[in-house]
C-alpha cells in the first residue's frame, strides 16, 4: 500500500474544499455590495452562508479520518503481511538445515556402500535445487526473495518442481511489494495445489518475472488443467474445485489485488499447454 497516495489525496480534498469556501464567500459579499437587502434578508443569507460552509469544512474533515484510518488499516495490514514473510523465511531456514544434514548423511552412507553411480544421480538432483535457490538468491527484493525461497522449499517438500525466473529488477516495488508478493505467494499455492495429484513428472511450476516497456509482467504456469466454464469464473469469490478445506478465495484476492494496483489478470487453460495467469502492473 503506497502511504504517499493517502497524502496526496488529503491535500486533493482539501484544495478543492479551500476552493469552494472562496467562492462561497466571493458570491455572498457581491450580493451584498450590489443588492439591495434589508436586513432580515442579510441575516437569512449570512445563515445559509454557514451552513453551506460547516457542510464543507464537515466533509473535509470526514474524508481526511477516512484517509487516516485507511492508512492506519494498511500499515497494519503491512505488518501482518511482513510478519507472515519472516515466518515463512524463518521454518524455511530450519527446512533447509534439516535438508542439509540430511543430505550430508546420504552421501556419507553412498560412499561407504561404494555406490558411486546412484551417488552422481543423487548429485545431480541436489545440484538442480540448489539451481533454484540460486534464482531465488538474485531478487533483489528481500521481500519477494524470501516469498520465494518459501515457497520454493514448500515446492519441494510436496515433490513439486518449482521453476523460478525473474529477469528483472523488484528494487523499486516500494509500497507495492506487500500486495505484490501476495498477488504472487497466491498464484504459486494455487499451482502446487492444482498439479499435487498430477503423476510425477507432471509437477512442474513455473514462475517468471519480466518487464514489457513500463509494465511488469507477473506469469505462472502448471500443467494442470481447469474445468470451470467460463475459465473467468475461478476469480469469483468461494469458487474452488479443490474440495474442502480450500476457501476458493485465493484467485478471487489476486483479482482484486491487481485492479487495486490499476494492473489486470488473465487466465489460460488447455490440456497441450497447461494453465497459465498473466498478471500485468504497470510501473
């Protein structure tokens, strides 16, 4: 949430408020240079003239609370989001130490069973999540980098392989990231749910990141395939195939998250190509 909108939006409502004050006073002192008014007429209007004021100074005053507690309600929102990234960065590291002991004692037990061959095969697959690691360690923004890295340790514990790549830089997201990584964090839940039934080389997710001129470009894939006719009908909200236990509100908070940021969501679904959601931001 950009706190600098709520500012500049305070001082949008005010001006034009100034504005109107101005000219309410204008029109009532050249009607009473010019006009000829009794005194009765004098009070009357000097009456509807303060009324029409306090309205004004009323309304600016309710919409600037309103701003204030909208932005009371995104930082607190911020704080949960970031709460929520460091718990997931947090059993990510304590996954990924477990990971690693154990595969220091897989490899101990190879060499001493001599078994050098299934040792290279177990190697290379090591050397393939490490490549993943590897692309998440390149974002240059520890939100989105810790987002992913999660969500790429999550990936491997469901026997998911979670492609990763982002060729652009996230450094400047500012007060976009918190949406953003959500917008993101739902897309990939929502693909390693769609492909965990799939058989084993079908659970495969990919993620990229990419600029298209002043627009950043937002895509994952699965192999997995939707049957809801139209396919627009996944954003609605509570709508889900996945059976209990999923609220069918993930899809439906990508939607609203990225017209929120002025950006747009799309959906594909075939059996040759998978499924696939395109999430255009600008900026």
């Amino acid at each position: 949430m950009n706190f600098t909108v709520f500012r500049k939006n305070r001082y949008a409502v005010a001006a034009p408020a100034l504005l109107q004050l101005l000219f309410l006073a204008g029109v009532f002192a050249v009607d009473m240079r010019v006009g000829r008014v009794v005194s009765g007429d004098v009070s009357a209007r000097a009456v509807v003239f303060f009324l029409f004021a306090a309205t004004i100074i009323l309304s600016v005053l309710t919409t600037v609370r309103m701003f204030r507690l909208y932005e009371r309600e995104a930082l607190f929102s911020a704080r949960l989001a970031m709460a929520d990234s460091f718990n997931s960065l947090a059993e990510s590291m304590r996954v990924q130490n477990e990971d690693f002991l154990s595969h220091i004692k897989e490899i101990a037990r190879f060499c001493r069973e001599g078994r050098y061959q299934d040792l290279a095969g177990y190697l290379d697959g090591v050397s393939g999540q490490i490549s993943v690691l590897n692309s998440v360690l390149q974002v240059d923004n520890p939100v989105i980098g810790a987002l992913l890295k999660a969500k790429a340790t999550e990936a491997d514990v469901r026997r998911v392989r979670l492609d990763i790549n982002v060729s652009t830089s996230l450094r400047e997201l500012g007060g976009k990231v918190l949406p953003v990584a959500r917008i993101i964090g739902n897309l990939i839940d929502n693909a390693l749910d769609a492909v965990s039934s799939l058989d084993e080389q079908d659970r495969v997710v990919g993620f990229s990141a990419r600029r298209a001129g002043p627009l950043l470009r937002l895509e994952v894939v699965n192999r997995g395939l939707i049957q809801a006719t139209p396919l627009e009908r996944v954003f609605e909200s509570g709508y889900t195939t996945k059976g209990e236990g999923h609220s069918g509100l993930g899809l439906h908070i990508v939607k609203n998250l990225a017209e929120a940021l002025l950006g747009t969501v799309k959906v594909s679904s075939d059996e040759a190509a998978g499924t696939r959601f395109i999430v255009t931001l600008p900026g």
